[in-house]
C-alpha cells in the first residue's frame, strides 16, 4: 500500500512540474505570433514542366506480348482480390 502512495506522490509532483513548466512556456513567448520575421523567408514554387509526348510504333508481335502480358496481370489481380475476400471472411467469423 505504501508502493502505490509514494508512486501517487511522485506522479503529482511530476505532473505539477510539468504543468508550472507549460505555463512558463506560454506566458514567456508573449509576442512570438506578432514579431516581423527575422532575417531571409526562401519560398519554394514548384514550377510545372512542359511534357512532349513521343509515342512509339507497336509492332504486331510486341502487342500481342503487351496483351498477354495484361491478361496475366488482370489474373494475378483477380487472385488477390479473392484472398483478400477469404481472410475478410475468416476474420468476420466468430469463433
């Protein structure tokens, strides 16, 4: 019982210091918010480049090997998204 007392004690104490320590903090910056800037403000602009677009002659061959290419990725998906299905449902179930 004594444990919990002497660790009720210090807790205060230390919250005390802290809250005495906020207050000086606060009251001490008076004109923090009011003050002109000291010294040089660098601004930074992000400026938009202009993008020229080459497009690429497809070969016959090349198309083909992009489209089974976007067939594989279009499975690979449909096969997360079924997983993702699975484990959101074993997860909804109570146990």
């Amino acid at each position: 019982m004594l444990r919990y007392l002497v660790a009720l004690v210090i807790a205060g104490v230390v919250t005390f210091m802290l809250f005495l320590g906020m207050q000086a903090l606060i009251t001490g910056g008076e004109g923090a918010m009011t003050d002109p800037v000291k010294g040089n403000v660098l601004d930074f602009v992000r400026l938009k480049k202009e993008e020229t677009v080459q497009k690429k002659s497809v070969s016959h061959k090349s198309h083909q090997h992009q489209k089974s290419r976007h067939h594989q990725w279009n499975h690979r998906k449909c096969k997360i998204v079924m997983l993702q299905q699975m484990l959101t449902t074993l997860t909804l179930v109570p146990m």
